[in-house]
C-alpha cells in the first residue's frame, strides 16, 4: 500500500478521535460536528467544484468526509470503529447513494 494512503488512513482515524473527544468533552455537539462536515461535503460536490470531475474523483474528494461523518454518528462512550470498518461502510452508503439516483 502506498505510504501517503497510510498517513491518511491516521490522519483521519486522528481527526475522528479528536472530535469524539470534543463531544465527550461538551466543547462541541455531535450535531454541530455532523453540520461542520456536511457543509464541507456540500461544498465539495459543489457544481462549480465538480464540474468536470469524475464521480470516482467526485467519491474520492467526499470519501474522507463521510468517514468522519460516520465516525461522528459513534455514540461519545462507545469506540471508534477501525478505519476499514468505516470505510466499508462509506462504501456502503454510496452504493445506497448511487441506488437513489
């Protein structure tokens, strides 16, 4: 596996424990946490952004966004699912994107 997919997966995984923390902590809501991210996804699927984007770039770009998203919905006293569990369901939930469409 390349490096540089490593350091993302803990980059990630990093951010995800962070924000679990702050909830924990009452510093910030799971719901202000999930906002924050869907406006980021919002942003990002953008026509202005993805114009001209495939949506294999379009899923790469939100894939990391919706991983966090996924690791928000974590109820603050349980763990964090593992990285691959997570982004299976990323996978999942954009099969049940793709089915909406």
């Amino acid at each position: 596996m390349n490096v540089a997919n490593l350091q993302i997966e803990g980059l990630l995984m990093a951010i995800a424990a962070i924000n679990h923390a702050l909830v924990r902590k009452g510093v910030l809501s799971a719901e202000e946490i999930d906002i924050a991210l869907r406006k980021a996804e919002a942003s990002e699927t953008s026509e202005e952004r993805s114009e001209g984007m495939s949506s294999s770039s379009r899923d790469a770009v939100n894939f990391p966004i919706r991983l966090l998203e996924l690791a928000n919905q974590c109820q603050p006293e349980a763990d964090i699912p593992s990285f691959s569990k997570l982004a299976r369901m990323v996978g999942q939930m954009k099969e049940a994107y793709n089915d909406q469409l």
